[in-house]
C-alpha cells in the first residue's frame, strides 16, 4: 500500500524541507530551480504561492534525486508558468506533485527510466491550463489523481488515472493514451472516475476519450463520464479498444461508463480481441453505440442500456445475450449522473455488482462501488485516492484491501 504523506516523508533519513518564498523572503530560495539544486533525494520542496496568483516563471528539470513538490498554504495551489521534467537517472526515483497551478507547460519526461523497480510519479490535486502529463515511455509507474486537465491530455503505460477532468479538443491525439509497456504483467490499468471532454479528429489514426493501445496489460475502464464531440466527415469515439494482451487469463473491463456522444462515432468501438472484453452496465447516448469490427466470443457485453433506433444500428457484430436494451431518454447533469429512465436498478443484477446503498447497479458512471460520487468533492486535507478490494467475500474468507492516498 502505497501512502503519499507529507509526515511520513519528512522522517525519512536525512530528508530536508527547502522552502521557497517570492524574493527569497526569510530567508528561504528565491526560486523553485534553486531549491532543486540545493536538495537531496528524499527532499520535500515546499513553495509559497506568491500574492494574486503571480507564477514561478521557470522549467523545472529533475534528474538524479526522488522529490516531493507541494504547496506551503493548505487548500491554495503554488503557480508555475513553465515545463516540470523528470529524467531519472537512478533506479526506482520517485516525483510527487502536489497542488500545482500550471498555466503553461507540461509535466512530462524525456525518454524511458532505467530498468528495474519503477520510477514513481504521482500528479496530485494539480490543475494544467494549457498543458499534458505525458510519461509514453518505459519503466514509469505513474499515479495521476483529482487534477484537472483544461486543455490537455494523458499518456501512460503503467499506473492509473482516477477522479480526474480532462479537456482536450480538435486535435488527431486521443485525451487519454495508454500505449504497451515493455514489462508484459496480469496488472490491470485503472483508469476510473473520470470526466473526459474531448473533440476530436479523426484521419489517419483512431482517436478517442480513452484509447487503449497495449498488450502488456488489461485495461479497467471503469465509472467515467465521457463526452466526445465530431464533425459530420469524421469520427471519434468514446472509448476505442485498439489492441489488446493476448491472454485469456483476465479480461479488459469497460464498466459503468456514461458516454455521450455526437458526430458520426461509436461510444464504445472493439477492435482488439485477443483477451476477453467485458463490457457491462455502461450508457451510451447520442449517436453512440458499441462496434466490434468483427463478431467474437471474447467480446461479453451485457446490461448496457443505448439511446438508439434499434438494437441492430447500436450493437455492431455484437454477440445478442438480451440484456442490453434500447434506454429512455436519459437526464444527464454536468457530472454525468442518471437521474432518470431504464438504467436506474438496470445494471447485472449479480450482488458482486451493487450500489454503494446495496441496491441494484444503476447503469452508467454513479453506479457500482467505484462510483463517481467517491472522486468528487473537496480534496484537502486526508485524502484516500483509490481503493481496490474484492467485489464478492465468502463466509470464514480472508480478503486483501489495497488503498492509496495522501495528506497534504
């Protein structure tokens, strides 16, 4: 279990807190560059917001030490006008940050870790005006939670992506990429909780809110709320299964998801098909639906409730197992919960898949224990970013809980 503590950090053998103030006041270092320099592994930055929302004007590049950068005022967010790099060069270094305002720039790497346990980075509670977290290279385990996204986008390989909001348009890159790692595992990439605001285009390459392009691991798309937009010539989609692991010893979950969608697209398009895909209890409206590009007994789809004309315009070379149904027009409010209409108790009905008040799952992205209602509220303070448990315990059974999380 993985826990992101400021505390716990400090106590950390030989570990130092370097403050940086505008001007260097008291004493501490002018600039978060400086403070870098000064700095031992293990070290925590810690950077006063300068008045009226004034940036750190600088790039900030990390390469031999594990750091940790956070803000000095609970509750308000350091702001940096430039480019956050991290290179490692020893294995296994780490790079949290938390509560970033980045007005323009990326938080991003330069090519693929050295081989061996993980570099770690994890991207807390942060907000990018006008950039990406883009780490589309080897030997990462990337941890990005409750940031927002207002005009960019995510690459990963390894970790998850959970209770984030991402915008990203009219561009021929998908929000949220996940392409092949070189270490094949079982793991599954957890990518849940979100809300996905993309436009797209669509020409030479498969663009989408969640593209999912690896072979090394299986996907668990899980409890987003997707919005994707399109011009009549082209098409984007929800979430496009590229390619998958070649392995039947698990299965790529797209689960509970709301998707709306307009322009000429699918809300769930199944191209990948090498491992199962189970795609269960998901809403899709507009003119979504669920396209496989060829008919496949790994693709299980079941309880998934489309606003559509008919079952055959919304399940392309889908296996029919009657449970998926044509849905009632559906009140979405800005965080995407189903307020009315067929998926309200129209999820599998199978307990493994209940409410978080024990009832029926309510199709689409509130419903289920990995609801959206546990990514959205305040954030300061304690926070428990994700928790995996198992969905069916036995009488006299041992079971595992894992959580992640961090104090600011």
């Amino acid at each position: 279990m993985l826990l992101l503590s400021a505390i716990l950090l400090s106590q950390l053998s030989n570990a130092l807190d370097r403050i940086v103030a505008d001007g260097g006041a008291g004493g501490a270092f002018a600039t978060i560059t400086e403070a870098i320099d000064a700095s031992s592994t293990n070290d925590r930055i810690i950077i006063y917001p300068k008045a009226g929302g004034v940036p750190y004007g600088e790039n900030l590049t990390i390469t031999n030490k594990s750091l940790q950068f956070l803000s000095a005022v609970e509750g308000q967010r350091w702001t940096l006008n430039g480019n956050i790099t991290f290179s490692p060069t020893i294995v296994g270094q780490t790079l949290t940050i938390i509560e970033a305002n980045i007005l323009n720039g990326n938080i991003t790497t330069t090519g693929n870790a050295p081989a061996g346990n993980r570099a770690k980075v994890r991207v807390l509670d942060c907000k990018l005006q006008n950039g990406s977290i883009l780490f589309d290279f080897n030997n990462y385990d990337l941890n990005v939670s409750r940031d927002s996204l207002m005009n960019g986008r995510i690459a990963i390989r390894f970790g998850k992506i959970v209770g984030n909001y991402v915008v990203y348009n009219n561009t021929t890159q998908s929000a949220i990429n996940v392409n092949t790692d070189n270490s094949a595992s079982n793991d599954s990439l957890y990518i849940v909780g979100n809300k996905v605001n993309y436009s797209g285009l669509y020409y030479y390459e498969y663009t989408a809110g969640i593209n999912w392009n690896s072979t090394s691991q299986f996907a668990f798309i899980a409890n987003n709320f997707i919005e994707t937009s399109a011009s009549s010539y082209y098409a984007t989609y929800g979430v496009n299964i590229l390619t998958n692991a070649t392995s039947t010893t698990g299965k790529n979950v797209i689960l509970n998801n709301t998707i709306l969608c307009s322009g000429v697209q699918y809300g769930i398009y199944l191209q990948g098909h090498n491992s199962y895909n189970a795609v269960y209890n998901n809403v899709l409206s507009g003119t979504s639906g669920i396209y496989s590009n060829l008919l496949s007994t790994f693709d299980l789809v079941s309880y998934n409730h489309i606003q559509q004309a008919s079952l055959g315009s919304a399940l392309i070379n889908i296996l029919q197992d009657g449970t998926n149904v044509l849905g009632s027009t559906f009140t979405n409010n800005s965080n995407g919960q189903i307020l009315t209409g067929t998926p309200i108790n129209g999820g599998y009905p199978d307990a493994a898949y209940y409410d978080l008040n024990l009832t029926v799952n309510d199709a689409g992205c509130f419903g289920g224990s990995y609801s959206r209602a546990n990514f959205i509220g305040a954030t300061s303070g304690a926070v428990a970013s994700f928790m995996t448990a198992p969905r069916r315990v036995l009488a006299g059974q041992s079971i595992t809980i894992q959580g992640e999380g961090f104090d600011k």
